[in-house]
C-alpha cells in the first residue's frame, strides 16, 4: 500500500476515533436536595366550656363535666427545594417525598402524586415530576398532609433522581422530623 494512503487512512481513522471519544463521553448531572422544611400547623380545636344546671336543684354539683374532644389531626406543610448542578442538564428528575404512617396528602405542587396502599386513604409517599433541569436551576415543591394525633413521629424523607448519570448520590436524601 501506498505510504500517502496509509497516511491518509491513520489520519482518518485518529479523526474517527476522536469523535467516537467525545460521543461516548457521560453526560453528569447532580440532582441536589438543597433545602427541606416540614412545619406542623397547630390542630384546630373549639375551646369546650362545662355545663351549668339548673338552678334551684341541690343535687347536682355546680358544674358538670364536659369529656374533652377528640384531637383533631394536624396539617403539615413540606417544602424541598431540589437544585440541578454538575455539567450537563438533568433529564427525566424526580423527588419522591416519604410520609410518616397513617397520613394522607391533602394539597401537592403541580406534576405530584400520592401513592401507597391501594384503595386506603393513607398515603405512603408522593412522587413528583420534575422533567428536565437545567444546570443552576431550582424546583420548588410544597404539598401539605393530614396526620392524625398518634404516638407516630412526624419524620419525612425525601430524594431526587433524575435520568443523567449522578456523580455524588449522598446529596439525594434529606430527612427531617416535624416539630
């Protein structure tokens, strides 16, 4: 073969080679949990006054006992903020946010669901959908649930994931228990 076209040929294929390098490089994205608040809103109860009876009647004691109401469930509101750094876009990020036992999503941002056991009202977690992040850019979701006064620490979990390949998960997970 000719020396030009060994030349010729080693140049092409170091050009291809090149390009198949750079095609095959790892697209990285680091989903963060940058932020997580969880704030527990004081339950909503009626004061209950006693009872006074009639007058006149010697019998009965001045006041009567009144059984106190039962403790209504309180709201709390999660907040996450995820953030999306690294080098290349975040495509297909999630967050999935871990309720305590026996609570129930009453309000969620945009593109989030409830899931957990199927025809009951509890909710084991909610998942949302946050699409493609651009690097620098932050989603903020907010969803609020009901639990009802148990012995149950309100502890919430969550972590973001995302389709692109992450280079550091230890910044996936945040947890947090409501006060």
């Amino acid at each position: 073969m000719h020396p030009i076209r060994i030349a010729a040929i080693t140049a092409l294929l170091g050009v291809s080679a090149t390009a198949s390098a750079r095609a095959q490089a790892v697209a990285q994205a680091d989903v963060v949990l940058q932020t997580m608040s969880v704030v527990r809103r004081p339950a909503k109860v009626l004061p209950v006054r006693p009872t006074r009876p009639p007058l006149g009647d010697p019998r009965t004691p001045a006041l009567t006992p009144v059984p106190a109401p039962a403790p209504a469930p309180t709201d709390i509101d999660v907040q996450v903020t995820v953030f999306s750094y690294h080098d290349d876009d975040a495509h297909g990020a999630m967050l999935r946010v871990f309720l305590p036992p026996e609570t129930q999503a009453t309000a969620m941002s945009a593109g989030c669901t409830a899931g957990g056991i199927a025809g009951s009202p509890i909710h084991a977690y909610v998942t949302c959908s946050l699409g493609q992040m651009a690097v620098n850019a932050t989603r903020v979701i907010m969803l609020t649930f009901s639990a009802p006064p148990s012995h149950v620490v309100a502890r919430v979990g969550a972590f973001a994931w995302s389709d692109t390949s992450d280079p550091n998960t230890g910044n996936n997970y945040m947890e947090r228990v409501a006060p």
